[in-house]
C-alpha cells in the first residue's frame, strides 16, 4: 500500500513511487498498470520511473516470471505530461527531467525477465516506445498509434534509431515528419507490434503471450535478447539532450499548453488547436 506520509522517499516492496502506478500480483506474474484517468495517463517523471523500478522489482524477485503492462480505460499512455491544463508554468521543467535519465526505455531493453505491453488503447510518445521496447506488445484492435515529438520541438533521436531499424526510414519519415496516426492493423502490418486481438480479449491473450516467453530458457532467451539489442543500437543521445533544453521545445510546449500551432508553422499552415 502507498505511505501515508507525505515525506519523499525511493520505492520499496510493490509500491512504485508513485499513486498513478499500481502494481499487482497475478500468479506468476507482475502487472503494472498506468492509473491517471484524470489526466488521460499522461505520464509524469515519477511514472515513467516507476516502470523502470517495476522492471527491475521483478527482475530481482523470485516469485515473479515476468511483468505486463498496461493502461485503464481507452488509453494505454499518451506520452510524458506537458501540463496544459492548470495555468502554472511547472511543465517547462519535464524536459529536463528527461534528460535526468528517468525514463525506462533501455531498461526494457535490457530487462532479465519477459516484458509484455497490452496496448489497450491511444499509444504515443513515450507510450510507444515503452510498447517497442518491451519483448513483445500485444494490442487491442481499438489502439491508435502516433509520433508527435516533432510537433513538440523534440528532436527524439531515440525515436529515428528504433523505428527505422523497425520499419525502415520511409516509414520512419512517414511517421515522424507527417504525425499520422495508425490504427492497430496498420501498427501490425508495419512491424511496429507483434499482435492484435479483439478489444475484450486484450488481457487474457497477453498474459498467455507473457506466459509463453516466460516458458522459455532464462539464459539462452538473455543471449537472444542482447543480439537484438545489438541491432536495435544506439541514439545520438547528446543531440537529443541539447534539444530538450533548446528554444523550440519551449516552444513547442508552449504551443500545445495553449492549444494552437508553434510559432514556427507559417501563418498560412497553421490550424486550430494543437498540432
């Protein structure tokens, strides 16, 4: 159960740091759930950390064969929380906190034990690549996908490396450069998920996905994972760091907090709303 004190303190047992994560014990395995409906799952630095300790709370724990992922209601994560909504200017701070290495991706990557996404809705931005980064992501046949870094005036060099590895740079620029949205078949035809099954079925089949990777041998499966990895590769971590701090990230912040395009769109391209 969460503390009742306020004082700030690390994680410790089943408690992931933070309210908006709530983690359970299913059988054989570890379920963290990203729990924010009042903010659409937006995740915060302290969630997108939290899914890292997760990974490593059931790396590092016996009675646990491997974790799944997932969101409540109609979305499985929207990316990091850019504010926009109680008029303080607390949200020009999250860049930065991207840059303190908070984030979970590479330890998904590396992860001991099987990891497995059950998208079961809008997947985007960090979302997504919590979903590519785990072993294997099974998705509703209601999820949409999406890359909006670019439109937020983040050069997310993270994003240019997986996916073009993924899908290739055609597609890569698709996504990237056009903030397209895919629906689950397109993600699957595209290689960007491993499976799409009916809306109601989402949980069951990804614990069956989960239990199946999880049968495999622990050592040779970890051998097959670091090729992999090897391909995957690595980002331009240093372009990507100076681009959190940079002009157009404020901008681009600034802009979706008061819903209209960035200054850098031509008056004649600029729509109403966020990008």
């Amino acid at each position: 159960m969460p503390p009742t004190t306020s004082t700030p303190r690390p994680p410790e047992g089943d408690w992931l740091g933070t309210p908006y994560l709530r983690f359970s014990r299913e059988g054989a395995f570890g379920v963290c759930t990203l729990d924010r409906p009042e903010a659409r799952n937006a995740m915060t630095p302290a969630m997108y950390f939290g899914i890292r300790y997760a990974v490593r709370h059931v790396d590092a724990d016996p009675d646990l064969a491997g974790l799944l992922i997932t969101g409540t209601g109609d979305v499985f994560a929207p990316g990091g929380d850019m504010g926009g909504g109680d008029g303080s200017d607390d949200w020009l701070t999250f860049g930065s906190a991207l840059g303190m290495d908070v984030t979970p991706f590479e330890t998904l990557r590396q992860s001991v034990k099987p990891v497995v996404s059950a998208v079961n809705g809008l997947c985007q931005g960090g979302g997504l690549q919590i979903a590519m980064c785990s072993d294997m992501a099974v998705v509703s046949d209601r999820a949409t996908f999406r890359v909006p870094e670019l439109f937020r005036g983040i050069a997310d060099t993270y994003y240019a490396q997986m996916l073009t590895r993924l899908i290739g740079p055609v597609r890569t620029r698709d996504l990237m450069f056009s903030g397209r949205v895919l629906n689950a078949q397109e993600a699957y035809e595209w290689g960007l998920v491993a499976r799409v099954v009916p809306h109601d079925e989402l949980l069951e089949q990804a614990r069956e996905v989960l239990a199946q990777c999880c049968r495999t041998a622990p050592g040779a499966r970890g051998l097959v994972k670091s090729s992999i990895d090897n391909y995957l590769g690595l980002f331009d971590r240093i372009g990507m760091q100076s681009s959190l701090s940079g002009p157009e990230i404020i901008e681009g912040f600034r802009a979706f907090k008061e819903r209209r395009s960035p200054d850098w769109v031509h008056p004649d391209l600029r729509l109403d709303g966020r990008l």
